[in-house]
C-alpha cells in the first residue's frame, strides 16, 4: 500500500490528474466486471444446451474470443495500476498503444504461442499470465470434449 501512494504523490502533482486516473481506473473496471459477466453468461448457455448446432458452435468461439478481450481488460488495469509490469520490446507511449498492445499479448499467452516480445515483470502479472494460458487451454480441451460428447450422443439412436 506504501507502494501506491508513494507513486500518488510522484505522479500527481495535479487533481485533475488524478480524478482521470480514477476515471480510467473506474472504466477498465466496468469494462472488465462487464466482459467477465458475459463471458460467463455465454459458457453457460453453451454447457446447458443439449444439441450441438450453429449456435452452440458460434456461441463457443464467441467465448473463446470473449476470454481474449476480458483478460486484455484485466492485463490493461493492473498496468494501469502498477506501471511497467509488463517489459515491452516496442515503445508504447500511450494508453490506447499499451491496451492493443495488451490485446495482442493476451491472445498469444490464451493460445499459448508466446513470441517473447512482451515479458510480465510483476509477479501479479505473470500470476495473471498462467493463469490466461492455464484458461486458454482448459476452454478448448473441456468444451471440445463436451461438444463432442454432445454431437455424439445427438446421433446414436435413441
């Protein structure tokens, strides 16, 4: 906690600078509550429905999208709270450029691909980091198997 407030007092010399940092704090935590929220709504729509069809098939790579997006939330806000946990190999100088960044970081670790250009540094970005890789593959095994296993039990005769 004296981490935080020593970097309040080093980079907030000004209050409107610090109720749009809280602004922007405020933001990336609705939009990732939001996309958490329909994340998990969808995973379930997908898990409850007895047939396998267009749009369990669509719902399914919704979801796996939807888990892309939500973690580039999440990654944006803990570097928007703990700057430089990630080291980055190209220069980023705003924030729009740190979140696609961010975005693309977050579907290379989901698909397990890891080119080596971005690094978590903190250990709650690298937490955050296994944790997405650990997701991303969890999410394919467990709903192919469920997928097939309801494709499969669609075609047997009753």
């Amino acid at each position: 906690m004296l981490e935080f407030s020593a970097f309040i007092e080093r980079h907030f010399y000004d209050q409107s600078i610090i109720i749009i940092y809280i602004f922007n704090l405020l933001m990336l935590g609705i939009y990732t509550v939001f996309f958490v929220f329909v994340t998990i709504r969808l995973v379930s729509f997908i898990s409850q429905q007895k047939y396998v069809n267009s749009d369990v098939i669509y719902g399914s790579i919704s979801g796996y999208l939807l888990l892309g997006i939500t973690s580039a939330f999440l990654l944006s806000s803990v570097e928007y709270l703990m700057p430089n946990s990630f080291a980055i190999n190209t220069d980023v100088s705003t924030h729009e450029e740190m979140f696609r960044t961010l975005f693309y970081y977050s579907f290379v670790t989901l698909a397990t691909i890891g080119y080596g250009d971005i690094t978590p540094v903190t250990p709650l970005a690298r937490t955050l980091s296994i944790t997405l890789r650990i997701v991303g593959q969890m999410y394919l095994t467990i709903l192919i198997a469920i997928l097939v296993s309801k494709y499969l039990n669609s075609q047997r005769p009753d």
